[in-house]
C-alpha cells in the first residue's frame, strides 16, 4: 500500500452512491413490536404460587433492587415466608442473578422491554402479585437447565450396608467427615424458612455457617441455646426443617440433622460443660419433674440454667425416657443418651430413677415440697386396633416390644412376625424384629402391613427403603381384619386391600374391598398404630379436679394445668417427636420462671 | 511566570521523513516549541478545551490543547469525568456480584471485562471451566471484536468527515448486536460469561443466521474500503498523521493495532495464548507505516480475520459438554489468598484484570488494565504535538480508546 494517490482513489468514494438503490435498513416500524429474543433478558416474571418467599435473589442482587415484601393473597405458611421479591427497576441492571439463584425456579424473565408510564413509582413493582402484559409472555430468560449457582445434590453420608447392619445393632449412618460435613453446609443459602419451622426454633442457619467456618465449639453453643438433646436430635430428629428447606425444590434439601450431628461429634464430652456454661446464682426455689424424658429434662435444664433447684423422678431405671426406651439402638447409640443426661446432671440436676408416681412417690408430696411441679408422662401404651383375636398373648404392643429389646430382655424372639401399621415406630419395631431374627436363626421374616398406600405414606422414605433393603416386606394399603388364631396360638394376620382412610368429611373411617383379601403368616403380630398417656398415673383424686379435653390434659399456652402449681409438658400434651417435646420443655419452663419471679418478669 | 514545558523527550523530526502531512513541515519547530516560553499573555499561544463533551472526544474525556495558530504545540489529556469506581465497588461485592459489575468498565467492548474477571476468579479458585465454555467464550470475544472495530470504523471516518461509514458499520453492528442478544439475553450487556463457565449454550439455528451476519459485514466491509481507505480526502488528513515510532511501543506500553500497525506483531492471542486461540489459524495483522491510516487498515484487516477466526470457531466447537465448571454456592464462596493477573487481546490492546483474593468471600483488590489509558493519556500527550487543531479528534480516535475502561 502506497500513499501514492490515485485517480482510483478520487473515483472510488463515488461507488457509495449505489445504495440510494438499496431498502432503507435503519427504519424499523415503531407500532409494531419487535420482539425480545427468546433468551431476552427483559422484565421480570414471578409464578407466585411456586415462589417460597425464600428471599435468596434478594441476597444475590448486588444493586440491592429487591425487597421481600408481604404480598396480598400470600399467606405465610410452612415452608413460605409469605414474602415475595419486590423490585425496583431503578436499581436494577437485568443481569437476571435473581434468576439463575431463584430456589424453586419461580422467578424468570419475558422478552418484554417496553414499558411507559408517567409515575416512577410504579417501576417498583412485585412481579407477579402486580399483573403485568409481560405475566404470560413464554419467551425470554429462563434459567437454562443444569445452570446453577448453588449445588443441588447432598454431600454423600456414608452407612453400612444392608447385610452387614442386619446383623447387629450397631449405628447405621457414620455421620460425616469434617471435608463432607463443609461441602453440605456451603450449600445452605441461609434463608430461615427452616427456623420457622423447627418446634424449637433452632438458629439453622448460623450452626450452618459454623460447620462452614469450622467453628464448633460456636457451633455447639448455637444448638444448645435451643436445645439441649441436640445429640439425639442430631441423630433421629424427624428433621421436618429438611421438608421446608428452599433447597429441596430443585434438589435434595441439607442434611441440617446430620449437620447438627456433626458439630456434636466434633467436641469432646468434656468441652461440653464448659461450652453449655453455668447454672445462673440459685434462687431458692424448688422444681419437681416427674418423667426424665426429652420434655421433662429440656425443662431441667432450662430452670437449672436459671438458677433453679430441679429434682426428676423418673419411673424406670436410666433417664432418657422415649429416646432411650423407644428408639432402637442402631439409630441412637446408648451412649449418645448417657452424655446428654451428664451434660443436664452437670448443672445440677437431680435425677432420680426409679421413682413411679402412684408407687414410690405421690404428686401430693412433691406438691408440698416443691414450688412447682411438671409432669411428663409421655405415651407409654399402646393402642389396639381391637381387631378379633388381638386380645391374644401373641399381639404384642410395639412401645412394649421396643422398651423390652432396648432393656435386652428376651420376649421370645418370632420365627416369622406381622406389623401393623406403617410409621416410624413400625420401621423401628419391624427392623429391631429383622435384626433378632437375625441373629437368632439367621433369616428375617418380618411382614408389616400399613394402612395407607406409598403416595402417603407416614414413615420417612428413608426408613422405608432401609427396611426393605433389610429383607423386611411391606405391604401398602392392607387393612387389618383378624388375627387369626389356630389350637391357641397365632399363625398370622387377615388383611383386606384398603379403599379410602377417610370418609367424604375427612374423618377417619377406611373402607375396604373385601375381595381383596390376603393372610400374612407370622407367630406374633405387633400392633403398632399410636400410643397414649397412662393418665391413671395421675390418680382419681387429682384427675377430678383437672380440666381435661376430649380426653387430653388441658393445658394453656405456658403448659399450666388447671391446678396453678401443676404443669404438664412433652407428648402428652403436644408431639409426639423429641424436637416437639424439647419446644414443649423450654415453653413449660419460661412458663415456670415466670411463675416462680413475678416481679422478675413484671419488670 | 510563563510556563516552561519540558520538550526534552519530544521528536524533533519523524523518522521516515517522507510524511507528506501537514504536520511534518514544522518538526524543526517543535524543538524550538519546547525551548520556547509559552506566554499565554503573548497572544501567540491560546488554550483551547476539546471535551469532555465533544463530538471529537470518545466518550468522556478532555484534551487541554495550547495551540500557536492552528497547531497544537501542547496537549494535556484529562480524564475523570467518567469515574465510577468499579475497583472500589468490587471490594464490596461478593465474587459472583461482580460479576454484573465488570461489563461496564467498557461499554462497546463489555466481554473482555466478563472473561478476563471469570479467568481470574477461576484461576485463583483452582477452577478450570469446561471446554465448551471456553470454545464460546472465544467466540463471544471475537463478536466483540467485529463489533468494536464496526464502531471505530464508523468513528474514525467520521472524524473526518466521512459520516456515511458510521451509518453502514452501525447497521451491521446492529445485526451483530442481534446475534448477541439471542445467544446471551442482552444486545450491550450481555453478562454471559460468568466464573464457572457461560451461562448456555448456542441457540438453535444460531449458526445459520451468524453466517448470514457475517456475509453481510463483508459485503458492507469490501463497500467501506471502497468509500473510505481508497479515498482521496480520508488519505489526505490520514497518511502519515499520529505517526508512532516502533522505538515508542515498549516504552510507552503500546499493544494491539497502534503496535501492530507499527510492525510490531504484538497479538496476546498468540503470545500468550488463551481459551482456544491455539486450535484456531490466523496471524497476527500488522503493518508498517504506524500512521492513522495504517492502524485503521491494520483495524479492517483484523476485523476480516475475527470474521474467519468466528468461522472456525462454528465449525470446530463441540456442540455437546458442560457449560459450567463445579462452582460452590456462589452466595458464600470464598477465595484463598492469592493474586493473579489474567491478560487478552481486545480490539484496542491488551486487556488485564489483576485480581487479589486474601481468603475472603470479596475481592480484595482488582484493577483493571486497559489499553486505552496508556494509549489515550501518555501517548496522546506525545502524538498531539505538532498535531493540525483539525486533526486532533481523527488522531485521538485513531488510538481507539475507550474512557469509561480508563475510568475504573
Ligand atoms: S436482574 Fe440482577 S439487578 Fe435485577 S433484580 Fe435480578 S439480581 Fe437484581
Ligand atoms: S429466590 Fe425464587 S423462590 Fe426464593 S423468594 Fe426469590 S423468587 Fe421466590
């Protein structure tokens, strides 16, 4: 190239005429919409009904554009705050962060970018909750598929496997390691909806972020702020926080339960006492509670903490109550029990074992040497199904079965057993029955029957599959008829396949298609369809004077019975799960101190 | 007191000598320039303010030119104007909330800001992004390529006088911005280059309508070197005009075209090479006159390439794989300490992010390398002297710089 110049170069700009010849291309008609394209990043678009009020594109906006704000018609419920992303388009930048963070994938974008309006005001709108044109626009920004900001999937928990946990009663789950436990955590996105709905409130989030951080012992101090069986609770909470987590929408929800349990398996027992602190100056007062259960001694603690003096008196021989005589011990090791009482006798409370109301005790007694006094009594019996043939020796209560494996007492292990019913309880027994089995003759043959099909059932999936994976056979939908009984002794259980549980007003009353019948063979059947409080244990006299209802113990908010100096907590008012029962142990308890400091609390 | 400038660095006379530019008859002026008082009392010299809002101007910055006559015998650059205080924010921000920010520290050229951060992040966080991610990265980048040497295009005519080249350019950057705005979401911000990876993959049909774009930018291409390089005004104000001496380009930290159009093959994308610039053929471009017109033909020549380089691209990229590496939950990540400095090849130069992580979930410090402030600030200062009132705005345009990227 030269710069010569030429006449070429004179005559060459000319050639631009040519395009007088061509279509304008630069016009484009301003009535007619040009339409964003398909991925277009335009105005907002929110499905309201799947939106959980989470909150986590309002963390993710760096422009701050959004504000959760309570919407009309939005209640706020289990698992949704009840809050829906506002935004103001005078901050925003439409980098759509909102979107690709959006927990459940309710939040999207149209390919709509016209807007006119004379108030700025409105340019802060609820997408959604405000109807706009762009509400039912299917193109623009939609999350693409596999394009996420948070990690979907659980970090793995490893277990036993199925041949080698049958045969023993050792923990199942390993819990995990400090590298799994971080992977987990950082998943969390810190919403809360989980602290809403945990029975005790438990700060989710912030033990979260100490897993995170690797600061236990704050960790530790966190569970313990709410709940002193966070040991157990760790290990066979029914976790319903897992069932609202943000994260389950579009994944696996955090293992918050195996989260917990980790920080409690990374301090040694003996930081415990110094992390859960001392016992406020003593105030003289005197507190009896009568069952050494979660309720029972979650109140312990509480008044303990306070300064209180607490004596327990527990009817059977360890404390613990349902966790100890309830849960069996491939899902809750004894020794978990046993540390978590000593972190409760450590500020002082006494417990003593042994001591059934009615036999060694009387409430009338502890009323006149006490301040106040709490009754736990929990559900200890069974209920029947009444079903002909279930009076027999043979039909075994699970409560019952269950206390006698856990007290290692032989009741005469079954070749082959039938469960009725299809809860945890029935999981528990079905499984402790396999493991026995077991070890007895080497097979299981353990049949459990539920009432309700698979789509609803109420044991947790997990259990569900365990037990199978176990060689445990269930059977959905199987109502029980009769058990049937041959020379004295049972051969099994009569079912028919089940239509409907509930009648058209939703109350409990299954029918059946009888032509649908089948017999489950087993030399024991346990029934294990709900239990109940032993409220005998109260006395004639004393139950007179109580205000029940509906045959419950009628308790205010606090607890309180009708008797001022009774109170009554855990499962036979509220529950039954042990996370319910500890909520129920620390509301009984501020009830209490309150009642023991009236000028304390005036002030 | 007059004000005595310090000359002593300045060229008293273009190397090659043949520049027949106006300018060239006074180089033996500039040396007394620099001996010489400038007494503004004296009536032969007067301060004339160019910007910070001028047609002349890219963007928002200001030259403070003394001129004797209608020669500048001195400029000053001043910028400023624009400052935002992206760095600043960034330290604010979490690592995936800057990612929105980065884009606008260079509005007609965004991507570079996107990827040069995205690499940083990655590279600090011990991430590598999937394959496909980068084969779209690279494309994306040489989109913003074409798209930026469009506007310049347009830009450079213009300034002298040319003003039918903005108006085709700015048509098919148009439909450029149109392929960008169905891959990514967006047509200027298109935040689509995240760390981690991209956000998707190529929208069906996508290949198609690229090419269609691309047989329409040549065809307005071969029209603009028709109208505008074989054109006997634009040769007159432009050969031999803002001549850089290849003497100049590593004291002065001078990358990209202004380089290479002095015969230096500066080119990161083969220097250093980065995403997939190794699986793809192409040369540098480079020239050797390192006059206005030769960067402006190193510029054309450049943008063909990017075309061909977009070509190769969709044909070899793999149409299946991940777009995104493994990232953890964006809303707590935290980096370990380090610090790392991630460079590529933009339209204008070398672009960089230099990126300190101190272990945090937030930058600890980013700055932003752009070409423009070494281009637009300190060479400038030197290239205006001497410069014809007239031709100051086809000279600043000819170093391609972009303010908002000085500014950050
Ligand atoms: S698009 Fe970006 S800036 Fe706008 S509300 Fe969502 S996160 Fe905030
Ligand atoms: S992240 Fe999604 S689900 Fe959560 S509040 Fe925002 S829009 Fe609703």
């Amino acid at each position: 190239m030269g710069f010569c110049m030429s006449v070429r170069d004179v005559l060459s700009p000319f050639t631009a005429w040519k395009n007088l010849f061509l279509d304008p291309v630069t016009i484009r008609d301003p009535l007619n919409d040009r339409p964003g394209a398909a991925r277009y990043r335009g105005f907002h678009q929110n499905d309201v009904g799947r939106c959980i009020g989470c909150g986590t594109c309002e963390t993710i906006c760096q422009n701050g554009a959004i504000d959760m704000v309570p919407a009309e018609g939005i209640e706020t419920k289990q698992g949704d705050s009840g809050l829906r992303p506002r935004i103001d388009y005078g901050r925003c930048c439409w980098c759509a962060l909102c979107v690709d963070v959006c927990m459940t994938g309710s939040l999207t974008m149209s390919n709509a970018y016209k807007w006119v309006e004379s108030d700025p005001d409105l340019f802060r709108f609820t997408p959604g909750v405000d109807r706009k044109y762009w509400d039912d626009a299917e193109r623009g920004y939609r999350r693409p598929e596999d394009h996420r900001l948070t990690p979907r999937e659980r970090a793995h928990m490893g277990e036993m496997a199925p041949e080698a946990r049958i045969g023993s009663f050792d923990e199942i789950v390993h819990g995990y390691s400090i590298e799994q436990a971080r992977l987990e955590a950082d998943r969390c996105v810190a919403c809360g909806l989980c602290v809403a709905t945990c029975p005790a409130h438990m700060a989710i989030p912030d033990y979260i972020a100490a897993v995170r951080d690797g600061d236990y012992e704050r960790g530790l101090r966190l569970l313990y702020d709410t709940n002193p069986f966070s040991q157990i609770c760790g290990r066979i909470c029914t976790h319903r926080c897992e069932t609202t987590c943000a994260a389950r929408h579009e994944g696996d929800p955090i293992a918050i339960r195996w989260l917990k349990r980790h920080i409690c398996d990374q301090i040694p027992h003996e930081k415990y006492l110094e992390i859960v602190g001392k016992p406020a100056p003593a105030t003289g007062k005197r507190v009896a509670i009568v069952g050494a259960g979660p309720a029972g001694l979650t109140a312990a603690f509480d008044l303990a903490k306070q300064g209180h003096s607490v004596t327990v008196f527990e009817a059977l021989d360890k404390p613990g109550g349902m966790t100890r005589w309830g849960i069996p011990e491939y899902r809750l090791p004894y020794d978990i029990i046993d540390r978590e009482v000593a972190v409760i006798r450590s500020l002082g409370v006494d417990i003593r074992c042994n001591q059934r109301i009615g036999r060694d005790i009387s409430l009338k007694s502890l009323r006149n040497g006490h301040d106040a006094v709490l009754i736990t009594l929990g559900l200890q019996l069974g209920r029947s199904t009444r079903i002909p043939g279930s009076d027999h020796a043979d039909v075994r209560k699970s409560v019952d079965l269950l206390r006698q494996a856990r007290a290692c007492e032989d009741f005469g292990t079954p070749r082959q057993a039938v469960v009725i019913g299809g809860g945890n309880v029935a999981m528990d027994i079905a499984r402790t029955l396999a493991r026995l089995q077991k070890l007895a003759y080497g097979e299981v043959r353990v049949t459990v029957t539920a009432l309700e099909d698979f789509a609803h059932f109420l044991a947790d999936p997990e259990e569900v599959k365990e037990a199978g994976e176990e060689g445990i056979l269930i059977l959905d939908a199987r109502g029980p008829q009769q058990v049937v009984v041959e020379d004295g002794k049972v051969v099994g259980l009569r079912t028919w396949r089940v239509k409907a549980i509930f009648d058209e007003q939703g109350r409990f009353a299954p029918s059946y298609d009888e032509t649908d019948e089948q017999f489950h063979p087993g030399e024991m059947v346990v029934e294990s369809i709900g239990q109940m409080t032993d409220t005998a244990l109260l006395g004639d006299a004393l139950s007179e004077q109580l205000a029940w209802n509906r045959g419950r113990l009628q308790v205010d908010l606090g607890g309180r019975t009708s008797e001022s100096w009774l109170w009554a907590a855990g499962d036979m008012v509220r529950g039954p799960d042990v996370v319910s029962a500890v909520a129920d142990g620390h509301r009984v308890a501020a009830s209490i101190h309150a009642a023991l400091n009236p000028m304390k609390e005036r002030q | 007191m007059a004000y005595q400038p310090d000359r002593s660095q300045y060229p008293a006379r273009r190397p090659d000598g043949l520049s027949r530019h106006p300018a060239s008859r006074d180089t033996s002026t500039a040396l007394c320039v620099g001996s010489l008082d400038i007494d503004l009392a004296s009536g032969k010299y007067l301060k004339l303010w160019q910007g910070p809002n001028h047609p002349g101007i890219t963007g928002n910055m200001s030259l403070e030119l003394t001129v004797c006559g209608d020669e500048v015998v001195e400029g000053k650059t001043h910028v400023g104007y624009l400052h935002r205080g992206f760095e600043k924010l960034m330290e604010r921000r979490t690592f995936i909330q800057c990612f929105p920010i980065v884009c606008r520290i260079c509005v007609p050229e965004p991507d570079f800001n996107e990827y040069c951060y995205a690499a940083a992040v990655e590279e600090l966080a011990g991430i590598q992004s999937p394959e496909r991610a980068d084969w779209i990265r690279t494309l994306i980048l040489e989109m913003g390529r074409i798209n930026s040497y469009l506007m310049y295009l347009g830009g450079q005519a213009g300034a002298f006088g040319l003003g039918v080249i903005g108006q085709w350019t700015t048509y098919v950057r148009d439909l450029m911005l149109d392929r960008f705005e169905e891959l990514s979401g967006a047509r200027i911000y298109h935040m689509f280059i995240l760390p981690g990876g991209v956000r998707d993959g190529l929208p069906d049909g996508f290949e198609q309508r690229m090419e269609e774009t691309l047989v329409e930018i040549e065809r307005v291409m071969s029209d603009v070197l028709d109208v505008m390089f074989r054109n006997a005004v634009f040769k007159k104000r432009a050969v031999g005009l803002g001549y850089i001496d290849p003497a100049l380009i590593e004291p002065y930290g001078v990358t990209g075209p202004p380089a290479r159009a002095a015969g230096v093959a500066k080119d990161v994308r083969k220097d250093q090479p980065y995403l997939v610039y190794p699986q793809l053929d192409f040369e540098p471009v480079t020239g050797a006159d390192s006059d206005v017109y030769t960067r402006a033909d190193v510029r054309r020549r450049d943008l063909l390439m990017s075309i061909d380089l977009v070509r190769q691209i969709l044909a070899r990229m793999p149409k299946e794989g991940p777009l995104m590496a493994k990232i953890p939950n964006v809303l707590h990540w935290k980096i370990p300490r380090g610090e790392t400095y991630i460079r590529g090849e933009c339209s204008r130069g070398e672009y960089g992010y230099y990126l300190v992580t101190d272990g945090s979930g937030y930058p600890r410090r980013v700055n932003v390398r752009g070409p423009s402030y070494t281009h637009a600030m300190a060479l400038m200062e030197r290239l205006i002297v001497n410069c014809n009132i007239a031709d100051v705005a086809g000279l600043l345009v000819s170093l391609h710089t972009y303010p908002p990227e000085i500014e950050r």
